[in-house]
C-alpha cells in the first residue's frame, strides 16, 4: 500500500516538474527560442513522473488514486501542450 508521505511526495514532484515544464514551453514560445535541451529534459521528467504515478496508482488507497489520478491528468495535459507547442 502507498504511504500518505510517498503520495504526498510524488504529487510534490508533480508540481515541482509541471512548473519545470511550463517555463521551458513559455521560453520555447519566445521569439529566441528556448533550450532544446532543457525542453527534452523537461518532457522526460514528465514522462518519467507519469511513469511513477502509474506505479503509486497500483497500490494506493481509493482517496489516493483520486489525487494521483488528478497529478496523471495535469501531467498528460502539459505533455500535450508541449508536444503541441501551445
């Protein structure tokens, strides 16, 4: 069973990757451009945070999964915005 601290983490993660991520796409955005390198980076973290949450989500208790499943969708939808670059 996940531990309340191992779900409190990863979603900690989450937000911490997801904020990563949404400053490397905004300087991507910019007339300059951004550093393909910290854009790869930021979308293998958020890979790999998905990958994590899929873990957790095998052993955590329903209220968990609720918040887990939330972390998945905000991590999904990130990923989308920057494959779409939008």
């Amino acid at each position: 069973m996940a531990t309340h601290e191992q779900v409190k983490e990863q979603l900690q993660q989450v937000g911490e990757i997801l904020q990563l991520a949404e400053e490397q796409l905004n300087s991507a955005k910019q007339v300059q451009g951004g550093d393909d390198i910290k854009y790869d980076e930021a979308q293998l973290q958020l890979e790999q945070i998905n990958n994590h949450i899929e873990r957790l989500l095998m052993s955590a208790t329903p209220e968990q999964r609720d918040q887990l499943f939330r972390a998945r969708q905000q991590v999904n939808q990130m990923q989308n915005k920057m494959i779409l670059g939008i």
